[in-house]
C-alpha cells in the first residue's frame, strides 16, 4: 500500500503561515522554516504585548491624574483616597481624560473633594 503524505493539508498549513508573514522583511517572508520562527516569536510578542498594553495605559492615566492633582496642591494617592471616600466612581481612564482634556471638569471633581 502506498504512502499518504496529504499534501492538500500540508500545503495549507505552510501556506497559513506564510500569509501571517507577509510584510516581514527579507527571507523572513517566503522560507518556510525561517517563515514560521518568525511567525511564531510575532504572536508569542502579540500575546505579551496584549497584557502589557493594560500596564502601559494604567501608568499613563497614574501620571496624568498625578499631575492634575499636583497642580491642585494634591499628591497622586491623597487624591485617589479622597475620591474614594467621597463616593465619586470615576475610574482611572476618565480622570485621567478629564485631567488632560477638560482640567475645568477636573477641578470641578477637585473641589468636590474638599
């Protein structure tokens, strides 16, 4: 009985990868092997930067609301003390839009706060 390789699915899968690759530079776009390493390394470096994009944006919104804060006579955590106690449910990314965008609404939200 003969060999079955199924080349139909082989070629398929060679072929997925080499579509993901496309735009890479040099032989990273059209030799298998070097192909599917670089392929690869691109969605292990996708998956981290997806969880380390959430870090990234919180520490820009910590710095923005620190220095809305700051220009009202108020440390970062004083602040996201007293708007806890205040009740005020203004998560991070708004404050953080306010402080940069609309620092009148800031202050609005600053003086609540005293």
């Amino acid at each position: 009985m003969p060999r079955s390789v199924n080349s139909v699915a082989s070629r398929a899968r060679r072929k997925r990868i080499l579509e993901l690759a496309k735009g890479f530079f040099g032989r990273k776009k059209n030799v298998w092997t070097v192909a599917k390493n670089a392929v690869e390394k691109g969605l292990v470096y996708a998956y981290r930067d997806r969880k380390a994009k959430k870090r990234d944006f919180r520490a820009l919104w910590i710095a923005r609301i620190n220095a809305g804060a700051r220009m009202h006579g108020m440390s970062y955590s004083q602040f996201m003390g007293k708007i806890k106690t205040a009740g005020i449910d203004l998560n991070r990314k708004v404050l953080a839009d306010l402080a940069m965008n609309h620092p009148e609404a800031f202050e609005a939200v600053v003086k609540k706060l005293t």
